[in-house]
C-alpha cells in the first residue's frame, strides 16, 4: 500500500502543478474571455500529452487524478452552473 502510495507523488504533483497553471490561464484570459479554470486544465493536459506524452513514473498518479479528481470537479461546475 504504502508503496504505491509513493509511486503515485510524481503524477499528483505534476497534476497540481499543471492545475496552478491552469488558474493562471483563465484568469490571465478573464477580460476578454471567460474560461473555467478546469477547461483550461483539460485543453493544457490534452496539449501537452499530445506534444510531450505520458512519461511512465506519472501515470499511476496521473491515473489517480483523472479517475477521482476530475470526475469530482466536473460535478462541482456542472453543480456550480446550476444554482
């Protein structure tokens, strides 16, 4: 357990990282353009591992982040859109 606890870290932080990049981007594009921080995150994911790929030692945190966070956070803005 406690191993693959540790073999998720790098694809957690690079996940957080690019989410912090994300932030940036929408809000950089807030006077002419209003972008959610989570499109601009998906777009930037998409992008990069179009461009770059997946290196092996972030898949199983990339994994864990696709899998929980982000079904998480598109019910959150769906939920957020509604009310």
């Amino acid at each position: 357990m406690r191993s693959s606890a540790l073999k998720a870290i790098p694809g957690i932080a690079a996940a957080v990282l690019l989410s912090y990049a994300a932030f940036g981007i929408s809000h950089a594009c807030k006077p002419r353009l209003i972008i959610e921080p989570l499109v601009a995150g998906m777009l930037l994911g998409i992008l990069i591992t179009a461009c770059i790929g997946m290196h092996a030692p972030l898949k199983p945190g990339l994994d864990l982040c696709t899998k929980w966070l982000l079904e998480a956070s598109v019910v959150l803005l769906g939920f957020r859109l509604l009310f």
